[in-house]
C-alpha cells in the first residue's frame, strides 16, 4: 500500500513537473514574440520615415523583412496554442492559465502579458496609419502618372491633326 502511493505521488510530481517544463517554453515564446513585436515596432517607425520621403524600393524591402518576421509569428502562435493546450485544455486563455499559476511563473507569466499586449496593440495602430499613409502615397503616385500621361499626349498640331478636327482648345468659338 505505501508503495503504490509513493509510486502515485512521484508520478503527480514527474506529471507537475512535465507542466512546469512547459509553462517555462510557453514563457519562452512569449518572450521571443515581445522581441518580434519590439522589432516590428523599429520596422514601422522606419516604414513611416520610408514612406514620407517617398522611396518605394525602400518601403519594399521593409515589407519583405516585415512578411518574414510575420510568418515568425504565426508559426510561434500555433505552437503557444498548441502549449496552452497541453499544459490545461480547459483554459484556453492565457489569463486564465496564469490565474492557475504559483509564484514566481505567475508573476513571470502576468509581466509577460502586460508587455505583450500594449505592443501588438501599438502595432495595430502603427498598421492602420501606415496603412492609410501607403495608400495616399499609391494615390498620388497615380495622379503624378495620369499627369504625366495627359501631358504627354497633348494633340500635334499641323497636318491631321486636332485643328481640323475642332478639338483643339485653340480652336474653339466663344
């Protein structure tokens, strides 16, 4: 009889312990995607300056590195989603996970969050106003084009042309 509980409480310790181990690697992704987010973060400041001085190449090869580190995320999102379900199917949100916690992992898990959240957030809104700025830069981008077209196909004047075809604005009756 104590054999069979000792041999259960080592196997709840090895089980709590296997928790613990993953606790730990969810912490640990949630550290690599702060500092993900924290360089995005540079990378839409750059994006910005990029965009006010209107150097499309440039806006290009920030969008690509932004495209990689993206891709970054969401692989290290399914993998925290998968954790969170190892360590308790139940809870399904990180908050609630950390209310399950003991010190110091809850105090670990509570600053992790309260890191994590204004970032994306900033991010958010960093996005939307580059995203605006990108399209009015598209937009005048194309109105510099239509211009130049309409500049560079102005009517030639003499032989057939739009003189005898009364089109021109040289040719109109007032």
């Amino acid at each position: 009889m104590i054999v069979k509980h000792n041999e259960k409480e080592r196997l709840t310790v090895m089980i709590l312990q296997e928790k613990y181990d993953l606790v730990d690697e969810l912490f640990d992704i949630l550290e690599q995607l702060v500092a993900i987010y924290t360089s995005l973060k540079v990378s839409n400041g750059d994006k910005q300056r990029v965009l006010a001085a209107g150097d499309l190449a440039d806006v290009q090869m920030i969008a690509q590195q932004e495209e990689e580190l993206v891709a970054l995320i969401a692989g290290l999102e399914k993998h925290r989603i998968a954790l969170q379900g190892m360590i308790d199917p139940s809870h399904t949100s990180f908050k609630q996970l950390i209310s399950l916690l003991e010190e110091p992992r809850k105090g670990r898990g509570v600053a992790l969050a309260q890191e994590l959240r204004p970032l994306v957030k900033e991010m958010s809104i960093m996005q939307e106003a580059n995203s605006i700025v990108l399209h009015n830069f598209l937009k005048l981008e194309n109105h510099k084009r239509n211009v130049l077209f309409k500049v560079s196909t102005v009517p030639e004047y003499g032989g057939n042309n739009s003189f005898g075809s009364h089109n021109s604005i040289f040719n109109k009756t007032v």
